[in-house]
C-alpha cells in the first residue's frame, strides 16, 4: 500500500509530507518492537557447537545452496527496478503519449504489490506440485519477455505499459519464495543460518544495485527519452536470460516432496 499512501500523503502536503510521514512510521514500528516484545531472559540455553565465527567457505562450496541464493540475488535485482522505478516510467508514458488511464501509476504499482506478495505464496506451493527447477526456469523466462515487451513496446501507449507492468511483476514475484526455500532446504543442517545469511546478503546487495543500474542505465541515454527506458528494460532480460544459464549449469538439488525431486 505505500505507493497509493505515498500518492496520497503528497497530494495533502506536498512530497516531503510523503518522506516525513514514512520516518514517523520507522519510528513507530521501533516503538511497537521496543514496547511489546519481551526480553529474552536468564534461561539456560545450550551452548552453540564450536566453530570458526563467519567461516563461510562450506556455505560457498553448498553448490545446489549456491545456485538458489544466486539466482535470489539477481531475482531481486529485478524485483526492485521493477518496485523503484515503476512509477517513474508508468508517468513517462503516460506524458509522451499524451494518454491517461484508469489507472494512475502509484495504483498501477499498489496492485503489483498486492499481486506479487500473492504470486510468491502460490509460486512456492505451486513449486511443490510443479517442479521446483521447473518453475524457476519459467518464471525467469517468462520475466525476461516480459522485460523486453515492455522495452520494446511499453513506451507507446499508457494503457499497454500498464497491462505489461501488471503481468510483468506476478511472474518476477512468482519463484522469490522457491528461491529461498530451495537455499534452506538445500543447506548442510548445521550450517542453514549461515547460508540464509549469505542468501540474504545477496539478495539486498542485487535489490540495491538494481534500481541503480537502471537509474545509470537512464543518465547514458536521457531519462526523457525512449531509447533509454528500452535499454533499461533489454539489458534486464538480457541478465535475466544470463542468470537463467548459470542457474541451470549449477544443477541445484530440488527438495524432498517437490515433483520429480532428485
């Protein structure tokens, strides 16, 4: 809901209103932490196994971990162009064509939230019954199409760009908790929260370098130009296409339960 809040928030006090009103929300969620949750006591606990502090070097020779945690970190490299710059190219289109929607592009990009938190329950239960590698595969397939349907043709007309933005962040979403549960699932036992560790790490690092990229990717071409945005949208499904290789080359493992485990 923060796109359509933002739009909102903006529209009744201006865009610092909007920065203003998500920093008291920071601080009441710590509030809520810091009031509500107890402290963790004097129990006893049973000490942690001996082991080297941050030894990752078993994480990293985890091939099938790996290969989940990889393609996790590129998934959300495009996860998070997608969510950051969503809204700005939805109001790029919509001023170069001249044309207005029924939908605005901060509703346009509160219904991919919507849409997207759902696609990644049903992606992982639908990974199960499916194929875990599977539905991977067709999901970065499908979200490299989309990448570039939206590059290619998404800067002609407002309503179509919608109508791509919409299929486009369902299929992105769609195989980001397969991801993850095939890391923990494939993770030795002892070393499962160092490996979610390293998938976490990398995850945030590509959700941080994406919107970046698209952003450098729109300074060589000119933001206001289409040229640009369609060279943003080719060169991540061109990523996509290269993750897809080495995610494949990887042969991660599926997990005990999923269709045609192995």
């Amino acid at each position: 809901l923060s796109f359509a809040c933002a739009d909102l928030l903006a529209s009744l006090g201006g865009w610092r209103f909007a920065f203003i009103a998500a920093a008291v929300s920071a601080a009441f969620a710590w509030l809520i932490v810091a009031i509500t949750i107890p402290g963790r006591g004097r129990a006893a606990t049973t000490p942690p196994a001996a082991h080297a502090l941050f030894d990752f070097r078993p994480v990293f020779r985890n091939r099938s971990a790996m290969a989940y945690a990889i393609a996790y970190c590129f998934h959300t490299f495009e996860m998070s162009a997608l969510r950051g710059w969503g809204v700005a190219f939805l109001g790029f289109v919509a001023a170069t064509t001249g044309a207005a929607g029924t939908l605005s592009p901060t509703m346009a990009l509160t219904l991919l939230g919507l849409a997207g938190t759902l696609a990644s329950v049903l992606g992982n239960e639908a990974s199960i019954h499916f194929g875990r590698r599977r539905l991977i595969w067709l999901s970065m397939i499908g979200s490299a199409l989309c990448a570039a349907f939206l590059g290619i043709f998404g800067t002609q007309s407002y309503p179509l760009a919608v109508a791509l933005v919409l299929i486009y962040g369902p299929i992105i979403w769609l195989d980001s908790s397969s991801l993850t549960a095939g890391t923990a699932g494939t993770a030795e036992p002892a070393k499962r929260g160092a490996t979610l560790a390293v998938h976490s790490m990398l995850g945030y690092l590509g959700g941080f370098v994406g919107p970046l990229a698209v952003g450098w990717t729109l300074d060589l071409g000119g933001a206001d130009s289409r040229s640009a945005w369609t060279a943003a949208f080719l060169g991540i499904a061109a990523l996509m296409i290269l993750t897809l290789v080495v995610f494949v080359a990887m042969r991660p493992r599926s997990l005990e339960g999923d269709r045609g485990a192995a």
